[in-house]
C-alpha cells in the first residue's frame, strides 16, 4: 500500500512538472521593464498589469547586463536558450540573429498585412538582419538632449545655451562660481557615443551613418570636425575636470538630479527618475537630497550656425526576440504580443517612448508643470528625431570609443584618431 | 599491465584528480587551443578556419601589449608593496604591543571586504569633484594636489594599485606573521646577546627564515595580478585610454563584448602559458638551494 502511495505522488509530480514546462514561458533579459518580482516576493510593476491582460506563466529572469551578455552566449550555443530574450539593436541582435524566429508571419497573423504601420519605423528596421525580423522593440530611446537645471541657471542669472560659444561661456561661469556646469560620464562609452553622434549629426546629418555602412570615409572633414569638438570639450571648460573618471550612472546622474552639475546629455530613459514623482522620489532617496530643483530638457546647442540646436537620434530601448528552438512558440508570442502592445500604456505611464505608434506619454505622475512642458517640449524632439544610436558593427564601436578617448587625452589629434576608426571600419566584413 | 599491487593501488589514489584535472583544466585549454585557429564570434554554428592569424594579431596588438606592461607594472608594484608592508606590519606585532588581538582584526578587515565594495568605495574616495581625497586635499589648503585619480590616464592605475595594496597587504600580513611563530625564539635571544640590532635580525634571521613564504606570496601574487579583473572592470573599465587595461579585461571586451571569442581565446590561452612560466621561474627559484 505503501509503495502504491509513493507511485501515485511521483506520477502526479511528474505530470504537474511536466505541465509547467509545457505552459510556462521563459524570458530573460537585463531590463525587464519591470516584469518581475521585488525583493519580497510580490509582483511588481508591469507584471501586475501582464496578468491582468491574462499572459501566460511567464519565469522571469533578470541579469546585470554583464552577466546578461555571458550567459545568453552559454545558453544560445548549448541549445538551453529560453523562449523569449531581450536584445540591444546592432551588434549584439545582428550575432544571434541566425537563432531567432522569423517574428514576420507572427505580426502578420496578429495584425494584419499592414502591421508594420503599428510600429515606429525606426524601430521596426532596427531589429530587421537581412530582411527577417528577429525581434520586436519593446520601448524607444532617443538620446542627444541637453538636460539643464533651470533652478541653478536662475540662481546665476543665464539662459540655458543654444550655441556653441554660449555652452562654453555657460559652463565656465558656473565653473568659476563653484558649480559644476556640463557633467559627463566620459568613462562609459555609450554615452560618449551619444555625444558623438549628437555632433555629428548637427554639423553634417547621416554622414556618420554613411560612413558606419561604408559608403563614407570616417576622415571625412564633419567627422574629424566631430571629433576635434569632442576633444575640445575637455580643455575650453564644458567637461567638468575629471570627467574620464566618472560614469554616466551614478556619477552623472547623481551630479546632475541632486543639483551639483547644472547640465547633462541624457536620454528618454531617463525620464521616470527625473520627472515624476515616483521616481524623483527613488532618486532623492538614493542620493540624499531633498531639495526641488526645475529640470529642463532641450537639444544640443546649434554647432553648425543654423540657428537650431541638434536634433535626437533613437533607437530601440530593449527589443525581445523569439528563440527558433523554442518548443513554446505558441505561448511565447502571446506572451510577446502582450509585452509588447498591451503594455504600451505601462511602459508610458513611466514615460518611456512607447515603440508603437499613437500611445502617448502618461503625465499624470509629472512632478510639476515646468516638467510637464519639459515633457512635452521632448516629445516634440522625438517627432523629429533623425538617426539612430546603437551601430552596427562592434568592430567600429571599439575604435570610435578608443579615438574618442585619447582625443580627450590628448594622445591623439582628431585626424589620428578618425584614421584610426577608418582602419578599423575598412577592417569589418560588411 | 601493473608491475605489483602498489602500482594499481598509485593508480586509483591519482585516478579521481586525474579525471578532474581532465574535466576541468586540460579540456577546457584544449577547447580555446582549437578554437584560437579559427574565426568565430562564440555563438554562431559556423567557424572559419584562419589558422595562426590569431596568434599573429595577438604579437602585434598595442592595445594587448599595453595590457601586458600594466599587469606586469602592477604585478611588481603591487606584490612587493604589499610583502613590504605586511612583514613590517608582522615585525612591528611581534613585539611585546598591546591589543594585538585588535591589530590583526584591523589589518586583516580589508582582506574579508569584496572586492565590489572596494572598487565602490576607492571609485567615490578618488572622485575629482566630489571625492574624500581631493576634499581632504582642499580642506589642508593643498589645493595644488588635487587631481582627477581615476580620470588621468598617468595616475589611474597607480590609483587602482593603491586599493589593491590596502586590501591584500592584511593577506601578506597573516602569512608572514603565522610564518614568524615558527622561528624558534632561541634564535631572536642568541642574536640580541651576540649585540645584534633590529636591522640585523631581520635580515640575517626573519628574511631568510621565511623563504617559503616569500616563495608562496610571489605565486600568490602572480596568479592574484593574472586575474585580475573586478576593480579594473568596477572602477575604470580599462580606461581611460587604455591606461588600466588588462589582459583580464581586454578578454572580456573582445569576447564579450565584441564577438570575438575566437581572438579571446587565443589570449586567455598566452595568459595560461604566461603563469606556467612565471610559475616553474618561481618553484626552480625555490628549490635552488
């Protein structure tokens, strides 16, 4: 009798582990927009709301982007990928490509022939390697904006700049008053990306594109221009001193939300911590400030002398692909079609750019009025954003990172360094 | 196939290591080895075939010889400072000082302290505008030495040396200090009566007596800077222009980062060769008399 027992337990245990491993769909990432669980075991966020639109199980697995990087080469390469994965556009996308589902027939069962026009199209074409579509962008980011303090602009009587020289003079006087004018975590490399691109493209549009395809030289005259700027920045006084040993995040951030650095370049992203009070409030915990300050957000200063300060450039935030193997395929695109359009309104009640057309940002949470217009003022930007953020070979990345810092070094001329980069593009397989 | 029973027993005593070692070591160096002859970005299913061009771009790769003058910088730097300091800090213990029991804890505190926390906390001390030290700098009205630490491609990695310095010296502290109970006391005694001095016994007396544990911290240390990775990732990612770049480090990028898991295995592969090296350098060191 005893033994009959046992044999019913492990056959009911085999039939219910079974069963989860049919239904419950896998997914990691290194953001998961909030699609987990807090530190005390409750659902949180975008996960409360992913249930309630009735996805199915969904095992979330969260990494540090490091970690994240290491293990889905682990886990693609040994055939233990799971159902769904988060991806950058670009280099990291365009590697695991060959592994993905074709997500087109999936779109085109779920919306239609046209569901295309459902999308932003930058992003859509962003997650496209060689005409299959291997993910789909969850949210957008748009970088190449100029966040300013409006508070401590006030307190010493100037105007956010909108040249060049303005940026210059701006930044040195609050320098000379003890304040930190533009900060910048020129030891991360993604954002010095984002600085590049944001120069190149206000003083000759798409050349850096060109040049990233190989239709260009990277020793073309905007972009050592580009870069000679770049390097400027870090002896006319607009880069705070010490500004290779500082990350974008914390130390920028830091700097800049709790009222120590006047200006800052940063993105859409960036949006939830600063503007709304959730998040401001994460922030002044974090960082231990209490004060209020009016954050604003424009573009880079005009450097071209047309009168117009840059414009953004973006790409998607994170995109979620579909693992071929996947033996959950069914399930794992509900899961995705809801992660992906039901929970649009989620990702802009925290003010992320949606990645599909006609969810506007929620502002309900917006710290003030002046944020509100700040707000809107960005998403008048993104309407008309040109360009995109992520590159697509790594390759090219390396040595534009290299060039742009021994250019702030002073190792190299900005000729020496775009020739560098040029080596390296005439290097890539295209 | 056993000449006796002796030799069969040897051979089941070796046997579980041997398999380990197998698993665990000789395989995964004869994967890279095979790898590194070929091009690969670590994932897709296809690989080409390029022979020596790895090995080949490795010798002329500024950015990997870069990362091999700063391991072997911080190599001796770091591993002599921190065998100075620790057999000063065991000499200046054995004598006759109170709350020893509270000295050791202080210096062996850094040891226990993850490495993550150490790279967070010398991040914010060495802050150019915002950091404990330049503060501490300005409020001694020595303005003139403040200085961007991390962000100055001519100090960064001596700044980096300096935390791994403060963190291990306690390690090297321990083992001299345990090395040091085992002198027999006669000697200090037999010493101080023929009229010898400190300086004198230390270096006719402590230093000779604890080769061994000199022999042990160098490979200790050597291994230690061949592996170094997480303060270098933590604080400087390499940077800035390169400056604190490591082997360690540059492996990542490459294979990680940029794909190139066939070139990173070819250079995890001269870190291996490297340690044999130094390692059998160091072991006929000791065992020459």
């Amino acid at each position: 009798m005893g033994n009959f027992f046992k044999m019913i337990v492990i056959c009911f245990t085999i039939i219910s582990f079974t069963n989860i491993a049919k239904s419950e769909v896998t997914y990691s990432c290194w953001n998961c927009m909030m699609l987990g669980i807090d530190g005390e075991g409750n659902l949180e966020g975008a996960r409360v709301d992913y249930n309630a639109k009735g996805g199915p199980d969904i095992a979330v697995t969260n990494y540090p982007y490091g970690d994240y990087l290491q293990a889905l080469q682990l886990n693609m390469i040994s055939g233990t990928s799971d159902d769904l994965m988060a991806f950058q556009v670009g280099a990291m996308i365009n590697q695991y490509a060959e592994y993905l589902e074709d997500l087109t027939p999936y779109c085109e069962k779920e919306w239609g022939a046209n569901w295309k026009d459902k999308f932003l199209a930058v992003g859509i074409d962003q997650v496209t390697v060689d005409g299959k579509l291997v993910a789909l962008p969850q949210v957008m980011s748009a970088a190449g904006a100029l966040w300013y303090n409006q508070t401590i602009l006030d307190q010493y009587n100037l105007s956010v700049p909108t040249n060049w020289d303005e940026w210059i003079s701006v930044s040195n006087t609050l320098k000379d008053n003890g304040v930190i004018g533009f900060m910048h975590g020129a030891k991360d490399s993604w954002v010095n990306y984002d600085m590049f691109i944001g120069i190149a493209n206000e003083l000759d549009p798409g050349v850096i594109y060109e040049a990233e395809a190989g239709n260009a030289s990277w020793t073309h005259d905007s972009l050592v221009k580009a870069m000679s700027m770049w390097g400027e920045m870090f002896s006319n006084g607009i880069m705070q001193e010490g500004a290779l040993g500082n990350s974008q995040y914390p130390d920028t951030h830091q700097g800049f939300t709790s009222g120590n650095a006047a200006m800052m370049t940063m993105g859409t992203w960036n949006n939830f911590s600063t503007f709304t009070n959730e998040g401001l409030k994460g922030s002044k915990a974090s960082y231990g400030f209490s004060e209020d300050f009016k954050y604003g957000i424009t573009g880079l200063p005009d450097m071209n002398g047309d009168g117009k300060h840059g414009r953004l450039f973006a790409s998607p935030d994170v995109s979620i692909g579909m693992s071929a193997s996947s033996s959950n395929k069914d399930e794992a695109w509900k899961a995705l079609k809801i992660i992906i359009e039901d929970l649009q309104p989620t990702y802009a009640r925290d003010l992320w750019v949606p990645s599909m057309n006609g969810v506007p940002f929620d502002m309900s949470d917006a710290t003030s009025d002046f944020a509100k217009a700040a707000l809107e003022y960005e998403l008048g930007m993104i309407e008309n954003a040109y360009g995109k953020r992520e590159f697509i070979y790594a390759e090219i990345k390396t040595a534009l990172g290299d060039a742009m810092q021994n250019v702030a070094v002073g190792n190299m001329t900005a000729l020496e360094a775009m020739e560098m980069v040029e080596e390296a593009s005439q290097s890539v397989k295209r | 196939m056993f000449k006796n029973k002796s030799n069969f027993v040897d051979v089941i005593y070796i046997l579980p290591a041997f398999i380990f070692i197998t698993i665990f070591f000789f395989y995964p160096i004869g994967y890279i080895f095979g790898i590194s002859f070929y091009e690969w970005n670590g994932i897709s299913q296809n690989r080409t075939y390029v022979g020596l061009e790895n090995y080949r771009d490795f010798f002329t790769d500024k950015i990997a010889l870069k990362s091999l003058i700063n391991q072997f910088l911080w190599g001796v730097i770091t591993i002599l400072s921190q065998m100075f300091l620790g057999l000063g800090m065991a000499i200046l213990l054995r004598s006759q000082a109170r709350f020893k029991i509270i000295y050791k804890l202080i210096f062996f505190f850094p040891n226990v302290i993850a490495v993550a926390v150490v790279a967070y906390v010398f991040n914010k001390i060495y802050d150019n505008n915002f950091g404990e030290l330049n503060l501490l700098l300005e409020s001694i009205k020595l303005n003139f030495l403040t200085h961007p630490w991390l962000g100055d491609p001519n100090t960064a990695l001596y700044a980096l040396m300096i935390a791994n310095i403060w963190q291990w010296t306690g390690f090297s502290f321990l083992l001299y200090h345990a090395g040091m109970t085992q002198i027999n006391e006669e000697l200090y005694e037999s010493a101080r009566i023929d009229g010898a001095n400190l300086f004198a016994i230390v270096k006719n007396i402590i230093i000779p007596l604890l080769k061994p544990t000199h022999i042990a911290l160098l490979i200790l240390g050597v291994i230690g800077t061949l592996k170094t990775f997480d303060i270098i990732y933590l604080t400087t990612k390499g940077g800035p222009a390169r400056s604190t770049e490591f082997l360690s480090t540059y492996i990542f990028q490459k294979g990680i980062m940029e794909f190139k898991a066939s070139y990173a295995s070819t250079m995890a592969l001269m870190i291996v060769v490297i340690a044999l090296i130094l390692t059998i350098l160091q072991v006929k060191g000791y065992n020459r008399k």
